[in-house]
C-alpha cells in the first residue's frame, strides 16, 4: 500500500534554485583550473 506525500509548492526562486548551479559550476571550474 503507498502512501502519498503531498509536495510543497515551490515559487519560482526555488523551482530554479540558481545557488545550487552556480555553486556546482565553481566546483567543475576549480577542478579544471587544477587540471589544465
């Protein structure tokens, strides 16, 4: 038997939650500056 969650509603901001790309851009750009 399942169980359904409801999901919060997320506005905007959070739908394309920007903080989490660009942290993950700075890593990839860190590893390849190390790398080159």
């Amino acid at each position: 038997m399942a169980i359904t969650v409801p999901r919060p509603r997320l506005n905007w901001r959070e739908r394309l939650y920007l903080p989490a790309i660009v942290a993950g851009l700075a890593i990839t750009f860190k590893h390849f500056k190390n790398t080159v």
